[in-house]
C-alpha cells in the first residue's frame, strides 16, 4: 500500500526489511524482497509520487525536471578549483523512481572489464561480468521502437532480456544529424568505428543509443518496479518522508559489534518524528550522496569529522562519504547550415510545433516526444601511444573500458544549466564527457542536522589526466565533425560559445574545459565496496554490501561502486541491486 504520511502506519506494524529510498537501487530490493509474500518490507521514499507528472512520462520533456524542481534535491557543490572556482549546480531525484524519474534515460551496461575490476575488488567472482550479465538480461524488457523501423545493424536482439520489468528500447524518432554521424564512423572508421550494439560488455566506438523508454514513455524504477507490484500486502511504500537516522538496537552481538534494525523518520524538520522496526535489515538506497550523508548522521564514518559535529561515533570507518567519483562534460557546439537540420532549435522556439509535437504524443504516443534527446553515443580511448602514458598510469579497468564519450544533440546543448539558447542560429552539439577520472571528491556534513544538504565536492578536473583527457576529448568531438566530408554543407565550424576556442592552443582548450564543465549526474564510490580484509585500503561494505564492523545495515546504491562504472550508471545500479536482493534472500555470508 502507498502511505503518504508516517502517523497513518500502525504503530505495531513488524517489519523485516526496511528500504531507505525509491531509485533503481531500492526499488529493485524492495520489489524483489517482497516477493516472499512472508517477508514485510517498508520502501520510504523522501519525495512525492511519480503517478501523473507529464514530463516524468514524456521522455523528450526530460530536461525539465531538472534543476530547481519539485523532484529534485537541488544541491550545488562546493566552488571548485578545477573550474576555476564555479559551484556547479547538482541535480538529484527526489521522487518515486529516485533519479530514474528525472534521469535523460542514457541505458548504457558498462564494459566487462569495469565489472570484472568490481570481481577483483571484492574477491567475489559474482561481481564479474559474467556473473551479472544474466541479471541484465532479467531486468530488460527490450521493445521495439515505436515507429517500427527496421532495428537490424541497430542493437542486437539476442543480448537482451524480453521479459524484465524495465523497458528499453533504441530510439525511435530520426534526428537530422543521425545519418552523418553513423557516415562519420564509416570515414574515419579506424579512430571512430561504428559499434552494432555498446551493451555487450565491448562498449568502444559509436552506435545507436539505448534508453529507458518504451511504447514512447519513460520506464523508471518506480514504473517498472514498484507501482506494478504496490497492491502486495507484504510491501507498504512511505512516500514524502525523510529518514533522519538509521536506529541502532540497545544491544550489541555476541561480539560486541553494533546492531541497527530500525529508522527514524519526520516528514520535515518542524513535523513528528517517528521510528519503524525491522527485524531483520535496514537497507540504505539513498543514493550517492545521501547514503553517505545517513551514514554520518548515524555515527558512521570518519571519527573526526564526526566528532567536530558533536556525533558520537559508532563505528569508525573513514570511507564514508569519501571517494565520490563522476563523470564532468562539456557541451561542444557546431554551427549548423540549415535551421531544418537543428530539430532541438527548431521545437525551442516554435510553441505552435511544440504543443502539435505534444499532441502526437497524447493521441499515438509517437513521434518526437516519444524519444528521448540523444540518438548516438560514443566510447573511446585515448591511443595506446599517446604521450600520457609515459607520465600516468591508465586508469581505465581495462582495455574494452573508454576514457572519454561522445553524446550528439541535435541542438544547442550547454553544459551549463540554465544557459539560454542564442536567440539566433543553428547548432548540433556534441557532448564530451570524461569516464575514467582520477579525480577523487567527499560528501561530509555541514550540520548534525538532517535537514542541512550535505557539503558535495566531486573535485572536477583536479588532476593532470583529467585535464589532459577532457582536453583530448573536446579535440576529438571537434575532429569528429569537422574532418570528416560527410558534414560538409551540414555543419559550417564550430558553433555559440565553442566558435572562439582555439584548437590548436593547449591553454585556451583547457580554459574552454574549466568555464564548460559541469556534472552528468554520476556520483558513485562514497560506500565504496572492498574485498574481505581491505577495511584499511579504505572501503565501507564488504562484498555481500554489509557495512563494515556493524550488523543488520546494507547499502544497495550507486555508492558502493569501488570505482565508478565508465557509462551511464543506472543499469549497472539496476543490476547490482538485482544481485543484491538475491544475496539477502540466500543470507549469503561472503567474509
Ligand atoms: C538529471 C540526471 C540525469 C541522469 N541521466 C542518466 C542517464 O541518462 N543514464 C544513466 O544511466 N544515469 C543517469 N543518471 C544517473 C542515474 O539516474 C543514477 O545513477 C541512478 O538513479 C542511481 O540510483 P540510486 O538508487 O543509487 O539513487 P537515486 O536514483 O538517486 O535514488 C535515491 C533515492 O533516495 C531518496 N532519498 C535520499 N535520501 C533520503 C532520505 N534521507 N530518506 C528517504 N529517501 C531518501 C531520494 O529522494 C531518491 O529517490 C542521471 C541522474 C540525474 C540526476
């Protein structure tokens, strides 16, 4: 059942397990766990329902859900000295569905080598891409795209699941830039080759776009987990209540170690408080930056931090909330012939198009709105000769794993949020992202208050390599589109704010880097996950997602990615939650 207010459960009510936060990675648990019809699960969610919110089922209204929103934390980092002192603003889920719901909906599995690095991590083979692979084919639901297009050459069938609960297709609406880019890897295609389909674990080079949509509406974790399975019984979502404390029980075990087996909960910093018990589990799925920040909270993390906030410190385990790895990108803008051939553009400014777009959508599900803003993607590496390597080791996992990725919008796209489209023009964008960084950040605590956002530094472009790769990564977009024939007449140079950056000068590319970059909403590592006796090499669970030293108390998030996956994280979060679920129904005690 859905509870919108906690005072509305019944004050006796047992459960067994306690979900903390409704994104991939607690929806999956809850929706899984409850399947054991014995087995009682209390999901709580900080945010609001996801039911009815248009631009939550729209996929091409995805950018409005963010910032500044109702379903948004709206954070902002700390100023970062990489960006030349710029706070750059910080977009997390806060809804059903978590950052599924406000995601752009990119379903991209990461390469075999980033989960066979997780394997080697946590000494357990099931973290490897092979163990996981048949986790990824449970949770998809490949469908056709809903203009019935010929999908061969496009994404391989046979590699996907047909009968998950999420939904993912290829895209399904042409974008005037489509043909050139595909043209692109067949020119250049020994720098740029084209890739049939970037989920077979060997995600390197370009091809078509897989995303969480089908039938032409978003597929989130609440739509394809939760809301299908909220009549159970055993399964009561809390919805619009934050969990402000994780509850330790008065005794310890037999070996002295604390045990946690409830939350503590109030709707606002002004409202009740309440507390729920669970007999078995508190699993923590709120996500990269408030899984570590309940964590602290709850006297669990770094003994210092915590005591200069007068949090008595329950277990001292300096990880948490350090780590926190992402992805920074930089909006790299083209100037485009014809204003035909600058759709994004073309729809901004037309409201009369737009509303007709809309209406298609409404009557056929089809068309634009059903498609999400992102046809292509790439994956590449910095060359195997490149001058980098005598100074710096490779940080990627391992040679199917990219450094950098290419995202091509077929509009004026900043990376800056808010940046207003010039008022005159036109423009295809190609997005350069950096997937491999070495750049290591934290999220820690301003207040002993719950209600206080947690101080975010994900410390972009603070290290050598990241500046070189970023620097290689915006040369490479620019080289994609400008040197090869297939956009002559298409594209006539580099385009907006991109036009006055100097290619050619080291400086002035690094400058372009530093004003541009901001965050593609990939925080991971501040839980990080570490082998059976790696406590001192600084992890925070072990391989089952135990919380070191501490009973009863998990994390199933994006947080306990040792090293953060070089794609989009949401199916990699899908799948480890997948496992997760089943690790806790077996009782599985790895260490
Ligand atoms: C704008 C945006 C675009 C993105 N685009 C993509 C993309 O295209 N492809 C991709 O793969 N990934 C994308 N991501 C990232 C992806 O969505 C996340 O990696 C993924 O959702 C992480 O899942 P999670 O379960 O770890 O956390 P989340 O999805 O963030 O869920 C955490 C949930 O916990 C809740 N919560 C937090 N604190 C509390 C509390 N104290 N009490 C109760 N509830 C709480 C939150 O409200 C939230 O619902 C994007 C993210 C954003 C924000």
């Amino acid at each position: 059942a859905l509870f919108t207010d906690p005072a509305d459960i019944l004050a006796d009510k047992q459960y067994h397990y306690i979900v903390v936060g409704a994104g991939p990675g607690g929806s999956v648990v809850a929706s899984r766990l409850s399947e054991d019809p014995q087995t009682n699960v209390l999901l709580i969610e900080a945010g609001p329902s996801d039911e009815g919110v248009l631009p939550i089922e729209v996929p091409y209204l995805a950018y409005e859900l963010q910032p500044n929103t109702t379903h948004d934390w709206n954070y902002t980092t700390t100023p970062q000295t990489g960006l030349d002192g710029r706070a750059v603003i910080y977009s997390r889920g806060r809804v059903l569905g978590g950052s599924s719901s406000i995601n752009v909906m990119a379903y991209t599995r990461s390469s075999r080598d980033d989960f066979d690095r997780y394997a080697a991590v946590g000494g357990d083979q099931g973290w490897s891409w092979d163990a996981i692979e048949p986790y990824y084919r449970k949770l998809e639901h490949l469908v056709p795209p809903v203009d019935h297009h010929n999908t061969s050459g496009q994404v391989e069938w046979q590699i996907h699941g047909t009968r998950g609960p999420l939904n993912i297709t290829v895209a399904n609406a042409p974008f005037p830039i489509d043909s050139h880019v595909v043209a692109t890897t067949q020119e250049l295609s020994e720098e740029y080759p084209y890739n049939e389909d970037m989920n077979s674990g060997y995600p390197l080079g370009i091809g078509w776009a897989q995303a969480t949509y089908g039938n032409g509406i978003r597929a989130t974790a609440s739509s394809s987990y939760i809301r299908p399975v909220i009549s159970r019984p055993n399964l009561d979502v809390l919805i619009n209540t934050i969990t402000t404390k994780i509850l330790r029980s008065r005794h310890s075990d037999e070996a002295g170690v604390p045990v946690f087996s409830g939350v503590e909960v109030a709707q606002s910093s002004t409202s009740p408080t309440f507390a729920f018990n669970a007999t078995k589990e508190v699993v923590l799925s709120a996500g990269a930056i408030n899984t570590p920040q309940l964590l602290l909270l709850s006297g669990i993390g770094p003994r210092a931090h915590l005591a200069s906030l007068g949090i008595e410190t329950v277990v001292d385990l300096p990880a948490v909330g350090q780590n926190l790895a992402d992805h920074p990108r930089v909006g790299n803008q083209f100037s485009v012939a014809s204003a035909q051939d600058d759709l994004g553009d073309t729809i901004g400014r037309n409201s009369t198009l737009f509303d007709e777009l809309l209406q298609e959508w409404e009557e056929k599900r089809q068309g634009v709105m059903a498609n999400g803003g992102t046809n292509h993607i790439g994956w590449l590496r910095l060359p195997a000769d490149d001058p980098i390597w005598e100074t710096e080791e490779d940080p990627s996992a391992g040679p199917a794993a990219p450094h950098y990725e290419f995202l091509f919008r077929p509009a004026f796209a900043s990376s800056i949020p808010g940046t207003p489209t010039p008022a005159t023009g036109n423009f295809m964008t190609v997005l350069a992202v950096l997937v491999s960084p070495t750049s290591a950040g934290s999220v820690t605590l301003s207040s002993a208050s719950p209600f206080a956002p947690p101080v975010i530094d994900p410390a972009f472009l603070s290290t050598p390599f990241d500046v070189y790769t970023m620097r290689a990564a915006i040369r490479s977009a620019a080289r994609f589109v400008l040197s090869a024939q297939t956009w002559d007449g298409f594209v006539t140079g580099q385009g907006a704010g991109f036009a006055d950056v100097d290619l050619n000068d080291d400086a002035a590319v690094d400058k372009w880097a530093r004003a541009q970059a901001s965050t593609i909403w990939h925080p991971t590592g501040t839980a990080r996950m570490g082998g059976c006796g790696y406590v001192e090499e600084g992890s925070v669970v072990d391989p089952d997602l135990r919380v070191r030293g501490t009973e009863g108390l998990r994390v199933v998030d994006a947080s306990v990615f040792p090293f953060i996956p070089a794609a989009h994280p949401q199916a990699a979060v899908y799948a480890f939650a997948e496992r997760a679920a089943d690790l806790i129904k077996s009782g599985r005690r790895f260490c």
